[in-house]
C-alpha cells in the first residue's frame, strides 16, 4: 500500500511539474504576443498620421459646404 501511494504522488508530482512548466510557456506566449500588439498597434497609429498629413482630407469644411437647394 505505501509503494502504491508513493507511485501515486510521484505521478502527480511529475503532473505538477509539467504543467507548470506549460504554463510557464503559455505565460511567456501571451507576454511575447502583447507585446507584438503594443508595437504594431505604434506602429499603425504612425502610418495613420503620416497618411492624414499626406491624403488631405475629402471631406469639405463647413464653410466651403454649398449651402442645399432650399436656401
């Protein structure tokens, strides 16, 4: 009975220890993920502005808007 309980906690243990080390793994996929997020989110907030400074915009201002026909 003692072998057979000592098996048993071995199991777990070595259990135990792979999942940890998979979330370890997990942990350092999310962190690498954010962190690609954060960069290419930079990255398109910059073309964005670059792109407005270029491309003014094809919307007219209010006061170069023709007034509509029921004026």
């Amino acid at each position: 009975m003692t072998s057979e309980l000592q098996e048993h906690i071995e199991q777990l243990e070595s259990q135990l220890t792979f999942q940890e080390d998979t979330i370890a793994q997990l942990n350092d996929a999310i962190t690498n993920q954010q962190w690609q997020i954060d960069k290419l989110t930079r990255q398109l907030k910059l073309l964005s502005n670059k792109i407005q400074q270029i491309q003014p915009s094809q919307i007219a201002s209010q006061s170069e808007e023709t007034p509509p026909p029921h004026y």
